[in-house]
C-alpha cells in the first residue's frame, strides 16, 4: 500500500533539532504547558522511546543511525517497522523495555522457522508485538502482523523493494538531499479514485526551510494534463501592487482549462452558464494567453472585530479582508468587450449585477455588485485584460504602466503561487485601531502575540506542473533570514 525511507537514521532524527529552535514551536509547546521547543520535543521522543535526535542514544538503543529505516503497510493492512541493527542484545533489550512499558506485554517468547527466529512479547497469552533478525535489520509489527512476520523476514534482497526498477528509477528523480522517501505504488488502494497510478514523495528540512516534493504518473484525461504544461508568456508580474502578500501565475494554456471549468466554477455557476447559453471556453478561456497573473493585499481596514469570517461567499464578501488584482494577456482585444456584455446579461442568474460602464479614457469597465457587496471587475485595456476587486485596484491596474517590482520566488512550473508572510504580518501590524473595532485592542494584542510567535517563518511557495505524463508538486516553507 505505501513505504516510507528514511536514509539516513540519525542524520534525519538530528534535523528534528531544526524544528524545536524554532519560535513557533516554543510557542505551541508553551500552549500545551511546556517551556519550549526543546521540552516538547523531549517529551514527543520520550513517547517513541528513543531519542533519534541523538547518535549516542540511538547506538545505546542497539540501533544502527547511520543507516536507512522504513514503514511498510501492506494492502492487508498490516504495519511493519524496518530499524537497522547494530547491537543485537542491546536491542532486544531496549525493545522488551518498551513492550513491557507500553503495552505491559512483558513476557518474552520465540518461535524458529528454519534458520529464522521470530521473538514475541506478550501479555498473557497473546503476543502483542514481534521482530525478526534478518540481513542486518529488525522487522518490528504488532499482534495483528506477527502470523506474516516470518515470511516478510525470510524474503531475499530480489524479493524486496530493493530490487524493483520502478522504485529504483522514481527515486532517483527526487532530489539527492532528501530526509524521507515516500513511495505510494500501482495498485495502491489509497490512489483507487485518484488520477494517479503511483507516486512518489520527498521530504527535506534544513535551516533555510522544509521543502515537500512529489511526482505523481498520471493515468487520468490526457486533456486535463495538458492544462499543467507549461507555456511560453510575457510576464505581467509588474502590474501587481507592491502590497501584495500572495501572488500567482498561471503559465499553462488557458483553453486547456476547459476540461476543469465544472471543477472550478463550481456547480452552481456551470449551471448557470449552461442555462444562458454562455460557453466559457470559446469566449473567455480560448481567448486568453498564458501569463496570467493574479494577487491578494490586505484590506486597509479588514473587520478583525468579527472574527474569522464565513467562508460561505453568499454570507461573507472576501474582499473586505483581501483586495483582488489581476491581469490576464488575450489573443483578439476586439473579442473582450463581446464577452463581457454576455456575462453582463448572465449575472441575475448567479446573483451579481454586471453593468458596462465607460471609464474616463474611453474604454468600458465591468462593474460587478452583489448581495454582500463588490464582486470582481473587470476592464480591458490594450490587448490586456485587468481583474480586481474593489473598484479602486482596478483603477490602479489601469493607470500601471507594468513597470513594478514583482515579488520573487516563483518558479517555472504551469502553476506557481508565493505567500510572503512577512509582508502579511506587516500589514497587519500596520492596520489603523478603527480595523479592531470598539475594544480591539485584547483581540489586537493576541493577534500581535501570534505574530510575534511565527515570525522564523517566512515564506511559503507552491508549483505545480506536468511533463511526460507526470505531474509534479513542490511546496517550500521558507525558514529564517529575510524573505525578499
């Protein structure tokens, strides 16, 4: 069903120090009565009953650190733990504490099956956990895994996953930093409904950050894949405002899109599309180039009074916590205006209004309203075509001349979005006392607290991309210095 590899024991249980510095951690673990990171970590090895972080105890524990580790489940079911041995003795030992502590299974008992031995630990007569020695490495499972103990510990290295190509060539497509491997093979139950045959994942933390990383083999729509390839585009990066603590770009082909457009607008609004006779790839995805850009600012005075908002949009307008701007390139300037007066005559359907109106330079502007207030407008200008909400951030789109500074970070992929979290801690730190409404100052003082206590994290970057029918996912916590 799925197995995760850790290639290097101590090294990887050693990185978990990264984690306990850090201010974040402090804070939570103080939240669950600790004094800091170090404490709470202390007692989350305490629980596993060794202390991977060190060398010293994982050799005292018989454990071999400088070698890999690995979780296999079986489509049975059945968990098995794989720990390199380097002190036999001193690791049944340290396994027979632990039962006996744990699990109170303190007697001890074998079983040999040829030259293999399979040594339980039971309370009463049922055995609740069992290893074998085998090539090095203890197999470790619980009572409901123990009757396959023998015959998974018996296997050669060609039996094993050692030997399969498959495996071998996934893995050496992920980077060569990794701290855990994880692979999610053909056949798995836990891809049954997905549109991926098999994937496999990496896990890496240094002090610079966390960085997850996967490669799925698509075997779903071919036509959907393509939406995640990645195409040449001008950057519109420039005309997003500088306040921005999200930005995203979408370098795929839009009309590629089309085979998502239900899963994106959502039943509601294909339905109404459908009904109006409004075909959303001829006249607003087809119609558009790669490149395009989009980005969310705090609101200047987001009601914080209220709490955290609904995420119902038919209760709640988004844009009183984050203002939109966007900016998308399209093939035909002369087609825009057409498509819009469409959208214009749909909007009752879904709720909105949509009125044309003529901006001061001649050309016309989308106004969307509805129940809860401003929706996304739109405006063309050029062979561009400006989105943002309110009205105000399109009227600066309007006015750019393209030339700002955008944010840095994202990458190449067909989807790419940057959330500066910095920048949005500054914002909020900069919001006028009128945003925290009468009394706010408790609610500011514990907002400012959690700021306070998540500032070593930075950045957060997610791609997504595809290429020879395999999609490929990265996310990036950034950790420590100055995110620019």
């Amino acid at each position: 069903m799925g197995v995760v590899v850790v290639p290097a024991l101590a090294s990887a249980g050693q990185k978990l120090r990264i984690l306990e510095a850090l201010k974040v951690t402090a804070f939570a673990a103080q939240l669950r009565g600790f004094d800091d990171g170090k404490g709470f970590a202390d007692a989350l090895v305490g629980e596993l009953g060794i202390d991977v972080r060190s060398a010293e105890a994982l050799e005292k524990a018989g454990v071999d650190g400088t070698r890999a580790a690995a979780m296999a489940v079986l489509v049975t079911g059945h968990a098995y733990l794989a720990l390199p041995v380097k002190d036999a003795g001193k690791f049944h030992t340290t396994l027979q504490t632990l039962a006996t502590q744990r699990l109170g299974a303190g007697t001890v008992g074998e079983q040999k099956f040829g030259e293999l031995t399979v040594k339980t630990f039971s309370a009463g007569a049922a055995p609740k956990l069992g290893y074998a020695l085998s090539n090095g490495y203890a197999l470790i499972t619980d009572a409901k895994g123990i009757e396959k103990l023998a015959g998974l510990a018996a296997m050669t290295e060609s039996d094993s996953l050692a030997s399969d190509k498959s495996y071998a060539a996934e893995v050496e497509k992920l980077p060569k930093d990794r701290d855990v491997i994880v692979y999610l093979p053909t056949g798995t139950p836990v891809l049954g409904q997905a549109p991926f045959s098999s994937v496999t994942g990496a896990i890496s933390l240094t002090p610079a950050g966390l960085s997850v990383l996967a490669n799925a083999s698509w075997k779903g729509d071919p036509a959907q894949l393509a939406a995640l390839e990645t195409q040449p585009s001008k950057s519109l990066l420039g005309y997003l405002p500088a306040d921005a603590f999200l930005v995203t770009r979408y370098s795929g082909d839009p009309g590629k899109l089309s085979t998502w457009s239900r899963q994106m607008l959502g039943t509601y609004l294909a339905r109404a599309f459908d009904e109006g006779g409004f075909d959303l790839k001829t006249q607003v995805l087809d119609q558009l180039q790669p490149g395009i850009v989009a980005s969310l600012s705090l609101s200047e005075r987001p009601p914080m009074d209220k709490g955290m908002p609904s995420l119902d949009l038919r209760q709640t307008n988004p844009f009183t916590y984050a203002h939109l701007s966007g900016a998308a390139a399209v093939k035909s300037p002369a087609a825009v205006v057409p498509s819009l007066e469409k959208m214009a005559a749909l909007a009752p359907k879904f709720g909105a209004e949509m009125s044309l109106r003529e901006r001061p330079d001649g050309q016309k502007a989308l106004i969307t309203t509805y129940a809860q207030g401003e929706g996304v407008h739109l405006a063309p200008k050029g062979d561009l075509v400006f989105f943002a909400s309110p009205v105000q951030r399109l009227d600066a789109l309007v006015k750019s001349d393209g030339a700002g500074a955008p944010m840095t970070g994202l990458g190449d992929e067909a989807v790419t979005v940057v959330i500066d979290l910095n920048k949005l801690a500054a914002s909020v730190r900069a919001l006028p006392e009128s945003a925290w409404g009468l009394g706010g100052f408790a609610i500011k003082a514990t907002t400012v607290r959690w700021l306070d206590a998540t500032d070593d994290l930075k950045r957060v970057t997610i791609s997504v991309g595809a290429k020879d029918k395999v999609v490929q996912a990265k996310v990036m916590l950034t950790l420590g210095g100055t995110a620019r």
